[in-house]
C-alpha cells in the first residue's frame, strides 16, 4: 500500500513546492451544493481564512450576442429569458422597451402599469430566492421552504398571463400577446393578500435572529467608492449607500407615477444587501397595489380601454389573434410578415436599461435597418460586479465567502451570456 | 445649474477642439468620435472634471464594421455621471490588423473583465491590461468569434439571409 502511494510512476503529479506549502488550495465548483450555479473559485486558504481567489467563468456561456444577429427582433426576447433567469420577465420587457424606443413607440398608460405589475412580480420572486438563499447558506432552511411557496404563486400568476413560468418570454413589442384574463387577476389579488403576512414571518424569523445577524453583519462588505469603481447597480450598490436606481433615474414605463421608498444601506456588507431587498419586496408590494388602482382608475374613466393590451401603432409588431388568421386577409399577411421578420426596423443606435433584479440591465442595440440587429450587447450587471468578488472575500472566513456569494445574487445564465 | 449635453460639449470641445468628432445625440444619449489613442485623456478628463464627474463606467463593448477600411473595429464607451445622471458614449476606432487601445481599468475596476470579454470576442488588445486572457470562451480558441466573417450558422446555409426576405 505504501509502495503504491509514493511509487513515483503514480499518475497524480504535484510539483515541487507543494509539499512545502503551508497553505491549502481549494478548488470550490464549478458545481458545489453551496455555489447555487456553475461557478469555480480556486482559493488559497490558510486554515479557515481565503487568502486569494480566482473565479473562473464562462461555464454555461451561450453566444447570445452572436445569435441574436441572425434573429428576427421577436425571437431575440426568449434569449433574453435566459439571462438572469430568476426575473425573466424584467429582461423580456426591457427589451421589448429597447426595440420601442428604436421605433418612437409610446404605449397606454394601461399597458405600462401591467408590465409594472409584472416586473415587480418578478423582482419580488428574484428577491425571495435570493434572500432565502442567503439564509440556507448560513444552516436555516425553514424560511426558503416557507417563501418558496409564494414564488410558485407568482409563476403562477405568469403562467396565467402567458403560458410559461420561468422562461416567460412574457410581452410582445407594444404591448402584451393578448389581454390579462380575469383569473390572472384573482390570482393576483390573492397574492397580494396573503403575501404580506408571509414576508413578515419570514423577516421575523431572520432580520434579528441572533445567529443569522452574527454570521452575517461584517461579512464581505464593499464600500460606496469601490461599489461604484466596480460598476455595481442594483440591490447591491444601494446596499453600500448609493440610493441609484434606473427606474427612478432614467424612469421607464410610467414609474415616475408611483411613489415609493428606494432603501439603501450603510455598509454594503451581507446584512445590508439582505435589507435592501427585504425592503424592495415591500415597495414593490406598494407599487403593485398602486398599479392596480391605477387600472381600475383607467378602467372606470375610460371602459374602452379595458381591451387595450397592446399599441394601436405597434399593430405591425402584434401578431394577430389566431381566428384573425385563419379568416382575415390583413391578419393572414401579418402574421407571415411577422413570422418571417419581415418588419423593417429603423436604423439607429439605442442604450434602453431597467432596473432588473441584480442590477442595471441595459440594451446596446445597432441596428441597420435589416431584419436583425447588427449589433446586440448586453449590459449584464452580475458580469460587471463579481469582478470584484475576490476583493470582497479576501481575507475573510470560506465560509463568509460563501454567503458573500448567495447575497450578490450572481445568476450564472446571466454571467456568462 | 444642471448639467446638460450642450454643456457636456462645450466643455469637451473647449478641452480637445476639433479632434472629437461626429457629435449626434441619438435616442437622448450624446456621443462623440475620439481618436483611440485619446481614449484615456478623454476619459480622465471625463472623470476628473469637477463639473462633468462622469465616474461610473456603464459598460464597454466592442463593434466589428468589415467595410470600414483601416478602422473597422469600434470599441464602445458608456458613461454615467450619476450626480447629475446624464449618460454618454464615446467611441474609438482601431484597424483589425492592430487593435491596440489603452486600457481603462487602472481608472475603472469595472473595466477589467468588460475588456477580457472585449478581448475574447473582437481581439482588441488592451495595452496595460494586467490580465488580458479570455473570460468566456475556452483557452484555447485561436479565433475571435463575433468579428463579423464568422458566421453563426453553416455558412453555405443562405435561407435565413436578408436577400431571401426581398432585401
């Protein structure tokens, strides 16, 4: 046996120095119960301390960018589904804004205030994971279980509007593919009610537990300078205590209409961001609520406009109701048209960016005036920021480094394109 | 008093003349044409400037333009001042058969891994870069793949080109 072990013959070859080495390397993922995605760090650890980390990305990378050159504007949105898959349907609607934007578009206030609803929807669905996440990776697994639940009953909701659960491709340029059926409603007005009483619960079993604030107060914390050297956006910038958020800044989709709180936090450490988002799903709870009555506000004044889902302007866009089709000549040449990708799009250079769950989503589109872009890039915030997740953990515990990990609410999709 | 694009102009004009060019404002964003090897002047100008304070890099990326003789590789700036949240773009343009362009990320740390991903898909080279490698494609690919003469598909494949859709 010991023959074995130290016959030099032994395929495993370490070099020279690493028996002198006092410190540990740690390869940890690319697939690890703990990374929640496909992400490798090779750490140097000194007993429980990481002393240096190199990430590795670029595992699940997918080619969008290349691919969405040859695609017609409407088959690019299911790629965008796939970027940060936790909030699909944030991505879907900003690029269906990039494109209006590109074609001068303006939409009813009724269409903005659904795709508020369901942008918020899906920031409190990006939020609940994440945050439940947080609280799995420091040993309470009660509450991801418990909130779980109520992300179902967001997809739910989605599943009602479009068809699809977390790849949503949710929405159409102008508008939505047809109309809010009154179950979505219902299901949504029951999730509002019961929803409330379960965030409070949750936030009861964890915002001042003793030992989750212990493992999580100090650790991997980044301040405002760094945030914004790093190009952070999002839930993890506010948490450093720069109040920047895109759909207050460059608002979007009639957000300037709602009246709602931006939480920040002081430190950037892993309580902070666990804060700020806690806050966030509150203020989108409000914002849904205002949306609603804002509809019905519309709905009451203007009963037309009860059947406006998408633009008139953007009937061009809007493939026509399948009845439509198969009797309507119009409607037949229209759908060809637009199944083919036949709709001219107007040469131009656009940068459109939403607030999507992890961050600043942008849009680079040039287009020249063909089917498909000429150029499409991606602004994805988590590519941006865990750059500086080495800095971060750096001579911190692994086990910091960890929670570090699940509290900057790193998508893969959305890292590695 | 804000900051506004004019004023954002003026300033830059004042500061390097004629030799920012092709100013437009296209879709709210103002952007500009600099010579590439003025993009760090630009930038720190840009940066340091106590009215302009553009110090939060947006994004980087890159475009490939085959037609443009001697300057068809566009790198692609996005800045924010978010003080006075006004954005703006700036491009550079090098020749493919030496894309040379000095790096931003001793002034951005943000501009690190947005230069490897600029690197891996165009092959600029990002002089000073303390660690240009690829990021998202394997090691050992010898090709950049979204220069424009690598097509997605099989390329004898000609159903899915614009000609066939009557352009």
């Amino acid at each position: 046996m010991s023959e074995q072990l130290t016959n030099t013959q032994h395929h495993i070859k370490l070099s020279e120095e690493s028996l002198q080495k006092q410190t540990t390397t740690l390869n940890l993922g690319p697939t690890h119960p703990a990374t929640h995605g496909v992400f490798q760090n090779i750490m140097e650890i000194d007993g429980e301390r990481v002393l240096e980390t190199v990430p590795t990305i670029g595992y699940i990378h997918r080619a969008f960018e290349k691919i969405a050159e040859r695609r017609p504007y409407y088959q690019i949105t299911p790629l965008t589904d796939r970027l940060n898959y936790c909030s699909s349907p944030i991505n879907n609607m900003g690029w269906h804004m990039t494109i209006e934007k590109l074609l001068g578009l303006k939409l009813p206030k009724r269409i903005e205030y659904l795709r508020v609803i369901i942008m918020e929807l899906s920031r409190i669905a990006d939020h609940l994971v994440c945050n439940s996440v947080i609280a799995v990776d420091t040993g309470a697994l009660t509450p991801f279980t418990y909130v779980f639940q109520y992300r179902e009953k967001i997809y739910e909701i989605f599943e009602e509007i479009c068809g699809s659960r977390l790849t949503t491709n949710i929405g159409r340029v102008g508008g939505f593919e047809r109309n809010f059926t009154p179950a979505s409603f219902t299901k949504l007005n029951d999730f509002l009610k019961t929803f409330p009483k379960v965030m409070k619960e949750f936030e009861s079993l964890l915002n001042r537990n003793r030992i989750f604030m212990d493992r999580c107060i100090g650790a991997g914390p980044i301040s405002a300078e760094r945030a914004l050297n790093y190009g952070f956006t999002g839930p993890n910038l506010r948490a450093a205590g720069v109040d920047y958020d895109v759909r207050v800044a460059q608002s979007y989709s009639s957000y300037e209409d709602f009246d709602f709180k931006i939480p920040v936090g002081t430190v950037g450490d892993v309580y902070d961001r666990f804060m700020v988002r806690n806050g966030e799903i509150w203020e989108s709870v409000s914002i849904i609520h205002q949306a609603l009555e804002k509809i019905e506000k519309i709905e009451k004044e203007f009963p037309e406009q009860k059947d406006v889902f998408f633009a008139k302007e953007a009937e061009h866009f809007h493939i026509p109701a399948k009845e439509d089709v198969y009797t309507k000549m119009e409607a037949l040449i229209w759908h060809f048209k637009i199944i083919m990708g036949e709709i001219d799009a107007p040469a131009g250079e656009v940068y459109h960016s939403v607030e999507g769950g992890n961050g600043e989503v942008g849009y680079y589109l040039i287009s020249d005036g063909g089917r498909t872009p000429y150029r499409l890039h991606f602004r994805r915030p988590c590519f941006i920021y865990y750059q500086a997740y080495p800095e971060m953990v750096e001579n911190g515990l692994l086990s910091d480094a960890i929670i570090t990990l699940s509290s900057l609410n790193v998508i893969a999709g959305e890292l590695d394109a | 008093m804000a900051l506004t694009n004019d004023i954002v102009k003026q300033k830059l004009t004042d500061k390097f003349g004629e030799q920012l060019t092709d100013w437009e404002v296209p879709y709210g964003i103002m952007a500009f044409r600099a010579p590439a090897e003025m993009n760090l002047k630009v930038m720190q100008f840009l940066y340091d400037d106590e009215e302009l304070r553009f110090r939060f890099m947006t994004d980087l990326t890159a475009v490939h333009y085959p037609d443009r003789k001697g300057e068809e590789l566009c790198v692609v700036y996005h800045m924010h001042n978010l003080t006075d949240n006004i954005r703006l773009r700036f491009k550079i343009y090098v020749p493919v058969e030496k894309p040379d362009v000095y790096t931003a990320s001793k002034l951005f740390s943000a501009a690190n891994w947005m230069e490897r991903e600029t690197y891996d898909f165009f092959g600029i080279n990002f002089i000073g870069h303390p660690n240009l490698i690829r990021i998202l494609n394997v090691d050992e690919m010898d090709y950049f793949p979204m220069r424009k003469e690598y097509p997605m598909e099989d390329p004898t494949r000609r159903d899915k080109d614009d000609e066939m859709f009557g352009r």
